[in-house]
C-alpha cells in the first residue's frame, strides 16, 4: 500500500484534547469530527488539509485520554498516515484499529518540514521525502497488522476472518 | 492465562477479561462497532459495565442521544451494571466503591484512566472503543506484556502532602512518556502507609506518565476496603521475590513539598511555594482523581469557617452519589456551601471541558484533575493548575495558589 501527502508538522506531546477537543465529544462519526481536528494547535489545519496529507509529530504523540475520537478525526480529514518520533500506547491501538497506518520513525520526523511531500510504502516500511531525496527505513507491520489497516480496521478485518 | 507457563514482557498474550467498562463518549462508537461485528450478544452481561459520567446529567441534545443510546444497549443486552443518572458515579470513584472490581481482575476500559484500579491489585488499563467492542463481544483481548518500573518511597511525608503530590512529583521526575508502555509498581513505606483513596489517586495518574498498568500489593488496607463490597471470589497475586524491572526507582520524600503542576503538561510539577501568588479564577475539587470522601474531608477541614475568595468560583464535585450522601451527613456538604462553594452532581463535567465549569480566555483554574493539557477546561487560552484538594482548598480561599498553612493560620 503507497501513500502520498504533504507533511504537516507538529511537536513534542500532541496530546489527544489537541487533536479533537473533548468539547465535540457529544459527536461520534469521522465526518463530524473532521471539522474541529486539531483547532486548538493549528487553526489552519481544517481549511487546508488535502486528501493523503500526512501528520509528523514528535515524542508521545496521542497521548491522554482513549478517545478513538483522534484517530477517527484524522481519519476523517484525508489523513493517510502518522509519522512519529513515538505514540502514546493507547493512541497506538485505536489508530491500527480503525485503519489508521502509523509509523514510529525519528529519523523521518527529523528530516521533514512542514509542506514536504512524502510517499510511504507501508509493505517496504519506507518513507521517501521528495524535497530532499531521502529514504528512511522503518519495521514494516507484520502481516495481521498490514491485514487489518487493509481491511479498514479491526471490526471489518474481524467480520471477514468470522465468514 | 490459567495453566501457562508465566510470561515476559515482550510477550503477545490473550487474556480473558473480568470487567469491561465504557462511559457515555466512549461507548457510541463501540456500540455502532459491536453491531457492525454481527455479534447479537455481549459475552456475558453481568461483565460489562456502562456509566454515564462524562456529560451527564445530560449537557445538549447531542449528549443526550449518546447517553441514550447506551441506555437503549445496555436494555437490549440485559447489562444490570449500566449506572444511569442517581445511581451513577464518576466511573473510576464507582467501580471500586460498588465493588465491581476486585484484585487480581483483568480489566479493560474505554477510558485512559481505567488504569485506577491498580491500587487494588488489579491489572487495569485502558483501550478505545474498537477494543471495548471486540472484548464485550469475545470475552478476551490481545495484550502485550509490560515492562515494569517499581518505585520505592521512603522516608515520612510533610503534613497535607498526599497521593497526588507523590504522583506529581513521579510524573515530574520521569516525564509524561516516562513509563510508556510500561507498569509502574508502587511500593515503599511510605506508599503502605497510604489510605486507599490516595493509591486510587496514584493509580489514575499512571496513564500521564504514559503508563499502562499503575500497580499496588495487596494488604490490609486493600482487604479491609473490599470486605463487604465484594460479591464473588477474587484473587490476590504478588510481585515475584525475583522479578526483574526495567528500572527501580528511589524518592526519599520527607523533603517534598505540596506539588502543583504547571499548564500545559502534568509533568510541569513543582513545589507550591514557586506556585505561590498565581492568581485564579476558579477551584475545581473532585474527579476521578481525587473526588473520594477522603478528598472532601481534606478540602473541608480547609474550607469549613472560612470563606472561598470573591474572585473564585469554588466548584466541589463528590464522586458518586454515595461519597455525596456520605459528605452530606458527615456535614461537608453545608461546609462547603457556607464558605460560598458549589456542590455539583457527579460527573467528569469540568475535567475535561465538558460542563459544569467551563473556562473563557485568559482565565486560570486550580483542580484536583489529572490533565492540564491547553483547552482541557474550556478556552484554548485558558489554564489549569493541577494539584491536590488541600492546595486546592487553600487556593480556593486566598484567590492565588497557596499553602494551606497560609489561610489555616
């Protein structure tokens, strides 16, 4: 599975209140959320974000509260991936859960700037960023993970397996 | 995993899981999830628990569909342990007190501070609402086996200082990604000497150092608490004599302060006297962190005869219904209400920017809370000062952060 997208950069902590603001938790679906992910942090994010675009954040991103709520906004805002220096644990499940891939690679993060244009190969584990020709190595996700980010999450994966 | 071996961190197991718990956020989504499975019944109802805490009583009409929905689940389901609006409780305050949690359980929550019941030697932590689903509708989980970090307190604690300024001060020295992914064991002199309501608040906040699991023996005060709250058999399981850690980590504590933690990361812990003088607009006492009787009992014996500061809107929030009931005989309630404070229905309400306490631009809050992220108690540009309920109390009558000494005098 290729992606491509535009990178956008953020840094140590993004916590999950900046991702989706706890006061929008009254709403579940992904194309709901969408509309307020990240506003706190970067009030341009909503307006300017493109199908594919890719997040890089730095230590401990998704960190605080279980909401899979995060995840689904990205989710919902065209994001194809996260790249990261490292993920909060339960930030981690949810993103795999819904089918959201997510890659811990600080070698990537300290290589891109916000704008640059990245393509992932998630069987390769590699990141290629355009601006500066690099290729960054990262483990690529086991089968049964590759499994569920195709099927579009835990629950489809899980249906189909139950046929 | 009855009948293996024992396992190492590192190691991928499935577990079987004793409770199983979501709130009225969480538990929308995995409820559309678990119907999607194509699963007609949960694995077994007395095994699930749904609270309705965060925005209840009801805050909009959109909360109100998520908290009925739920309603509407647990029904269908036969989920007797749904705690609906004047029987529920801030869920990790409830699931103890009721004694729907026993040591040695298995326990997964759609709720990052699930990982409260640790005080009670259970291996508790939290998931997301895919997770909850999958675990309501199988009975087990995949889990990855932590590492542990066990740290020791010693030495004799300074007056007022309790459970959360020791996890302040924790979260302090190692950092918010400090024990990521890992357990953190709690253990010393000083820890034995604690009430269960300060291990309760320890255990919570080991989701803010990145933890998975906030660990404690089982002793007596652990048996005393769950005698006559228990219903079914449980089990006590102990640290192994030659358990290796991935760090052990030592505080000598008799020099440690009262700790506030400064916006916007709870690792922003420092001693209040460098916090004295900050101004506030609001006092927030409660949550699941610190919303027992023993808080209430803290935060009264500060604020009884005195009066909270014109400046401040003082909010206190029991934890459950029976803590409420409890405080109200015990006479904390009219203490509170005297010195000019509020005394609200349980619920999450302020402690995540929900309701019931809400912050507009520029203004500042002391709470007993566990997060001070930007915006976690309303405005972008607002701020939250974390901190125990004597601080807390204190702050509350002087209108700056403050020592408790400072208006006990």
């Amino acid at each position: 599975m290729m992606l491509r997208g535009s990178v956008w950069k953020y840094g140590d902590n993004v916590d999950t209140d900046a991702i989706i603001p706890a006061r929008y938790l009254n709403m579940s679906t992904a194309e709901e959320l969408a509309r307020h992910c990240m506003e706190d942090i970067d009030t341009s994010f909503v307006g300017a974000v493109r199908p594919g675009d890719i997040i890089v954040g730095g230590e401990n991103f998704g960190c605080g509260s279980s909401r899979e709520h995060a995840p689904l906004a990205l989710k919902g805002a065209g994001v194809s991936c996260v790249i990261a220096e490292s993920f909060a644990r339960i930030f981690y499940r949810n993103a795999i859960n819904i089918g959201l891939p997510i890659l811990a690679c600080p070698e990537a993060v300290a290589g891109a700037q916000k704008g640059d244009a990245l393509t992932v190969d998630l069987e390769a584990g590699t990141i290629t960023n355009a601006r500066t020709g690099k290729i960054y190595h990262t483990s690529p996700f086991p089968p049964f993970i590759m499994g569920i980010i195709e099927a579009g999450g835990l629950v489809p994966y899980t249906r189909e397996r139950m046929k | 995993m009855p009948g293996s071996a024992g396992v190492v961190p590192g190691d991928l197991v499935e577990v079987s899981v004793d409770v199983v718990l979501a709130n009225d956020i969480t538990a929308p989504i995995s409820l559309r999830e678990f119907e999607s499975l194509g699963v007609a019944r949960v694995f077994d109802p007395e095994k699930v628990v749904l609270v309705a805490d965060h925005f209840a009583p009801n805050k909009d009409i959109k909360s109100a569909e998520q908290c009925k929905a739920m309603r509407e689940f647990a029904r269908a389901q036969g989920i007797a342990h749904h705690y609906d609006v004047g029987r529920m409780g801030i869920e990790h305050v409830l699931l103890p007190e009721q004694g729907l949690v026993l040591p040695g359980d298995v326990v997964v929550g759609a709720d990052s501070h699930t990982c409260t019941y640790g005080a009670l030697g259970a291996f508790a932590t939290g998931m997301g609402s895919t997770d909850f689903a999958v675990a309501i509708a199988t009975g087990s989980i995949w889990m990855r086996v932590p590492e542990t970090i066990r740290f020791e307190y010693t030495g004799t604690r300074q007056p007022w200082v309790g459970g959360k300024d020791l996890i302040l001060y924790t979260i302090g020295q190692i950092g918010v990604s400090g024990a990521l992914y890992m357990a953190m064991e709690f253990t010393g002199p000083v820890v034995d000497g604690l009430s269960m309501a300060d291990r309760f608040t320890m255990s919570n906040m080991a989701i803010e150092a990145g933890g998975k699991a906030g660990l404690f023996a089982v002793d007596d005060a652990t048996q005393e608490y769950v005698a006559g709250r228990a219903k079914r058999e449980y089990q006590v399981y102990a640290a192994d004599a030659d358990a290796v850690y991935a760090r052990v980590v030592t505080f000598d504590v008799s020099d440690m302060e009262l700790q506030v933690s400064f916006p916007h990361l709870p690792e922003n812990a420092k001693p209040v006297s460098e916090a004295q003088g900050v101004k506030i607009d609001q006092a927030v006492i409660g949550s699941c962190t610190n919303g027992r009787l023993e808080d209430l009992r803290v935060a009264a014996q500060i604020l009884a005869g005195r009066h909270v500061h014109p400046d401040v809107r003082c909010i206190v929030i029991p934890g459950t219904q029976q803590v409420y009931l409890d405080a109200l005989r015990e006479g904390l309630v009219e203490a509170f209400i005297e010195a000019g404070a509020v005394v609200s229905t349980p619920t999450c309400g302020p402690c995540l920017g929900g309701h019931m306490g809400i912050l507009a631009a520029g203004e500042r809050a002391v709470s007993t809370t566990n997060r001070n992220f930007r915006g976690r108690m309303g405005h972008p540009d607002s701020e939250v000062y974390l901190s125990g309920p004597a601080v807390a109390a204190a702050s509350a009558i002087a209108g700056t952060i403050v020592h408790p000494d400072e208006v006990m005098r």
